[in-house]
C-alpha cells in the first residue's frame, strides 16, 4: 500500500502524519498506521475589529518543518504527500517569486461586513448559486477586503494554493475548498464569471480546479520527489476521515470551531434552515455534497477560560465543571454567531448569573453553551435531510471531554461516537491521496475501519433538552445587537 505524508494546516497549528494502512502504527483508528506525527504551532493574531491575520512564512515553515520531523521520525521515505488546509483563509502574493504581499486573513476574520452589506442586494442570488451564506466567513469578500485594503498587486488566493506553489510550482485549488469561496457555481462544480465580477476580482487570477484524488504535481520537500495528491479542505477531510461517505451520516470536528457536515449524496441540497452547502469531495468521477453548520468559537472560547484562569488547560475541563450550571447559560459567541443567525457582530453572554454563581458554574455553562449551539445545527441539519440524524459521529481535541460529549448527547438527543483517533482530518487527506496512486482502490476501502473509543447515549429526556434550548435561545437572541431591515433578493 501507498504510504503518505499528511499534512493537516490548521488554525493554531500544522500537524503531519506518516501513515502506512498495512502497517502497525499508534493512530488509534483501526487499521491507520500512523507510524509518526508532528506537531508544529501557529499564532494567529487578533486584532481590534474583527480582525484576524496569521503570517504566511511562519504558515509555510510549519508545514516543511512538520513533515521534515514526520518523515524523519517514520524512518522510512514516503510515496506521496497529501495536503488539507483551513478553507476560508486567504492572501495576496507574487505568482512569479511565491513572495506574500500580504499577511493571510483567518476565516475567522469579520472585516469584510462592508464588503458583503454593499452586495447584500445579491444575498439570494448568491446563495442559489453557490449554496453559502453573504458572509465574511467565506474567502471572496476577504479576497475583495485584501483588493481594497492591502494591495491591488499579484493574485489573492486561499493558502492552499499558495502553500502548493511552493511544494509544487502548480497553480490549483481543490473542488471542495473552491466550494468555499464564493466564486463557484455549486452545480457545475466550476468558477462562475458573474460571481467573481459581484467580488471585483479578477477571473485570469483563479488556479484550476483539481480533484480530490488528483495528482497536482510532484514535491521533493520532505526528501525523494514524490506525487501530492489528496488535496481537500480540512472539514470535508475530517468527513471521508471518519468514513461519512453514504447520503444522512454526519460528524462534528471539535477544533477552534465547531463544524458539523452531513453527506447529502450527490444532491446539491440548498439548506432551507440557514446552513449551507458545498462539494464534500470530488473522487472518482463523482462529486457529492455536504449541508453544514459552523459554530465559530469551540476550543477558543476554552482558551478564554484558561486565559482568565479559570481552568488551567484544557485537560482539566471535566475536573472544574460543576455538575449542574445553577441557571448559568453562556452564549459563547467570541467571534461571532454563525449558523443559522449569521451574525459577525454578535458577542458573548452570561444569562443567569447570580451571586450564588461560582468558577465550576461558569465552566459547566460554556461547555454547555457549545453543545447547544452544535445541537441547533444537528435540528437544522435533519431538516434539510428530510429525517433527524441517528448518530453523530465526532472528532477533534475536545472529544476528551467527558462533560462536553455528554452535553451533546444530551442536547442533541442522539448518540454521539467518538472517534478513536485525534488525526481525522489528515487520515481523510491520506485515503484521498491513496486513491490518486491506486486507481482500484475503492473510498470505502481507502478510509479506516474504526469503532468508536466512547460512545455517549443520551441521558437527559426530550423535554429537558427542550426546555434548556429555549432558554438558550432566548439568551443568545438578547446577545444580538440590533439589525436593520433585511435586504432584498434580487441579484444587484
């Protein structure tokens, strides 16, 4: 079999894998093999006004650095290399020199409002034709915000395509993270000419489109040239990682955020609840879809906790939660609200709080106030489905906490199965990357067979959950500052 080299660039982080299916490795997901891993952090700035900026050369450096120390690690040389990457993060740089023009603004970034509220006249156009939501979140309005406020120089992209060009000189995006930008026509799968005159982009400055399964080009950063293949945006790779491949399975990737996807098949479902809609991967031939809901702040607003003190890391969340949050409800919108709402301007909330309100109270209530805000996106997800989910499949560092997962279970009413293995994301990218070298090589043969290492079943009844949810609701509809009147439909 075909050993990779995983690359996962995140947030806060890149983290790369060697992984050999037909070897004994430590990743914890059944037949894995996961013989090394690296882990090399990242520091995103934020800033005053919504703003938040990573600096690409430390990007790239992690990248090389932990595939370098991977391989090395593994002891032994790699056939391919694949690469997932944060999606929505974008910058301007020198197509000739490979050389940043311009810091790299997060997903996480709400600067461009403006640029989204001057086209909202287009939202209902837009959402027909590429399946997303107007919203600073997405890559084209912070590819228009860089135009207007950075530099007019060079060509803006997604990091994929910058962090490609330098392992590989290629010009590519994937079809699953090109499904995040905006500028795609969500059915043909292909850049659409009036989306990109909407943003005032230039259409000659887009990279070609490839697939999931594709070979893009070659690289000998991490030792012997070899093929890179099994380029994906991290969430969707999280959702072949852990083997959603069939129309209603669904998972929810606990990182910085919260990201719940749903396979809808190969149906580009147009979510009727707020959520949205893009390619999962396209592998095969075949393109199928997921509808999926963003929770912005999961593991940040547990960085908040420990900045303030009020839990020492992450690892002690289980340890310091109170059993019962005594009324506390915490809408723990740090950066905004997402799906349904939409909302980059909305900020965090404590409801309830009295003077009787201790540490393990406020620990309990945001913890809770996650796992409420996934909940919402579970109801939606089941409604654009056509039928509620039977399981929900989840990954990611905060998987760790018991409180957390039961919380989940609990309000979302269904059981929720960890995955065994902290690397979902990067495994998802090594099976694609396995099926561009090995034509044969069916998806469901391709991903890890795993069972869950816990599942949660459901404690709380029905009417309990509900009764919580609706007095979440209620304070996560006081949390939001006043809005004007909705725009129109029409495409401007």
């Amino acid at each position: 079999m075909t050993t990779v080299l995983a690359i996962d660039q995140g947030t806060s982080g890149t983290k790369a894998l060697v992984v050999d299916p037909a070897a004994s490795g430590d990743g914890g997901a059944g037949g894995a093999g996961v013989l090394a891993l690296a882990e090399v952090p990242v520091t995103p700035d934020y800033l005053p006004g919504g703003g938040v900026e990573q600096d690409p050369a430390q990007l790239l450096a992690s990248v090389l650095a932990a595939g370098r120390q991977a391989v090395e690690a593994a002891g032994r040389p790699v056939d391919a290399v694949a690469l997932a990457n944060q999606g929505e993060t974008v910058l301007a740089w020198d197509r000739a020199t490979g050389k940043p023009l311009s810091r790299a603004v997060s997903w996480q970034d709400a600067r461009s409002q403006r640029q989204c509220d001057e086209r909202a006249d287009a939202a209902g156009w837009v959402a027909r034709r590429t399946g997303l939501v107007l919203n600073p979140y997405f890559s084209a309005p912070k590819m228009t915000w860089l135009r207007e406020n950075a530099t007019r120089e060079g060509v803006v992209t997604t990091t994929d395509t910058w962090l490609l060009h330098h392992l590989t000189g290629a010009y590519v995006t994937d079809a699953a993270t090109a499904s995040r930008s905006l500028l795609l026509d969500l059915d043909a799968v292909d850049w659409d000419p009036e989306l990109v005159a909407l943003f005032d982009l230039d259409p000659a400055g887009l990279p070609r489109i490839v697939a999931c399964d594709e070979v893009a080009g070659t690289t000998a950063a991490f030792g012997a040239e070899v093929p890179v293949a099994g380029l994906v945006v991290d969430q969707q790779a999280a959702l072949f990682g852990e083997g959603c491949l069939t129309a209603g399975t669904a998972k929810c990737t606990y990182g910085t955020g919260a990201f719940l996807l749903a396979n809808t098949g190969e149906a580009a479902v147009r979510s009727g609840s707020g959520l949205t809609t893009s390619v999962a991967w396209r592998a095969r031939g075949a393109t199928p879809y997921c509808v999926d809901g963003q929770v912005y702040t999961a593991a940040s607003a547990v960085r908040w906790l420990t900045e303030l003190g009020l839990v020492g890391s992450a690892a002690e969340l289980d340890e310091a939660a109170a059993d019962d949050a005594a009324g506390v409800v915490c809408v723990p919108s740090f950066a905004g609200l997402a799906a349904p709402w939409w909302r980059s301007e909305a900020t965090a909330s404590f409801a309830g709080l009295t003077l009787a309100s201790r540490r393990e109270h406020l620990v309990l209530a945001v913890l809770q106030g996650v796992a409420a805000q996934v909940a919402e996106v579970t109801g939606l997800v089941a409604a654009d489905l056509g039928g509620p989910l039977t399981r929900l499949r989840v990954d990611g560092g905060l998987t760790r906490s018991r409180t957390l997962m039961q919380a989940q279970a609990d309000l979302s009413q269904v059981p929720v199965d960890v995955y065994p293995s902290p690397h979902a994301t990067a495994l998802g990218a090594a099976a694609l990357a396995r099926m561009a070298l090995e034509p044969g090589l069916p998806a469901a043969d391709a991903v890890p067979r795993w069972t869950p290492g816990r599942t949660y079943e459901p404690r709380w009844p029905r009417a309990r959950a509900e009764e919580f949810l609706d007095r979440w609701r209620t304070a996560a509809g006081a949390a939001l500052p006043r809005q004007d009147a909705p725009a129109g439909d029409g495409h401007g």
